[in-house]
C-alpha cells in the first residue's frame, strides 16, 4: 500500500533495482548484522540470533552455515584466531 504497488510488483522492481529478492536481502542485512557481532562481541550465539532477527539459534545456525560455509562458531574462532 505504501509503494502504491501490488506485493508481486514491488517484488518484480525491488528484484530489478537490486538484483536479489526482498527476502534474501533482509536474509543478507541480518547475516553481515550476525557477522559484525561475531566479530566484535562476545555474545552467546543464541543471544546474537534473537538479535539479528532470526527465529532460534538453531534457525540461525542453519542459514549462516549455508550462507558462509562455516557454522557461526568456527567464524567466531577462526576469526579471532587470526
């Protein structure tokens, strides 16, 4: 209602504008939010999941891995390995 356009529409031109879906770019704002407090908290992993929006840790943890290739843990000691 907002953008004066039916739900398939805006996803049509948000898909043109941005090139991905508008459910994957929220999927990938709450990734890089995920991956920052990874990276600069020490948070539980659960806490960082409820945070960055996602349903559980489990949830979470499932997406990230698909996602990053590694689960939010190893990034977190590979990370602060190095």
């Amino acid at each position: 209602e907002i953008a004066a356009m039916s739900v398939t529409v805006f996803r049509r031109e948000f898909r043109n504008v941005f090139g991905t879906t508008p459910s994957d770019y929220v999927t990938t704002v709450r990734l890089n939010e995920a991956r920052r407090m990874l990276d600069t908290t020490d948070l539980p992993l659960s806490e960082i999941a409820v945070r960055c929006g996602f349903y559980d840790q489990s949830h979470f943890t499932r997406i990230f891995t698909a996602e990053r290739g590694v689960t939010p843990g190893q990034y977190r000691r590979r990370h602060s390995a190095s």
